[in-house]
C-alpha cells in the first residue's frame, strides 16, 4: 500500500509538468520520499540556532587576530 503522499504528489507533478510517473519504481521513489519528510523533521525539531548563539560569538572572539 503506497503512503498518503503519493497520490496527490503524482497528481501535483502532472500537472504541473504534465508528467505522470512511468514505472512502479518511480511511484516507490515517491513513497520514499515520505520516509524522508519524516526524517527531516526529526531533525528539525531538535535544532535551533538560536539554541548556541553566545557559542558562536566565542568562537567568534578566539579566532579574532591580535590587534
């Protein structure tokens, strides 16, 4: 059973390219790329830049020449 995010996917890049996907294999492609949405908002969700700004400073100051 394919993932919620292909059809409307496959129907996006029909329209928009007038494409439809050729194979199965590009329709599992499709598939995976939910696995990867999933990842990058793992990710996304445990950083934050502004977690280490005064870090970033320091490391800033340490490297500044003399003078």
């Amino acid at each position: 059973m394919e993932p919620e995010i292909v059809p409307p996917t496959v129907d996006a890049i029909k329209r928009w390219s007038g494409v439809e996907p050729p194979n199965a294999t590009a329709r599992h492609g499709l598939a995976d790329m939910a696995n990867l949405l999933d990842e990058i908002e793992r990710v996304r969700a445990g950083l934050a830049f502004e977690d280490e700004p005064s870090g970033f400073d320091a490391a800033l100051r340490d490297l500044k020449e003399p003078g």
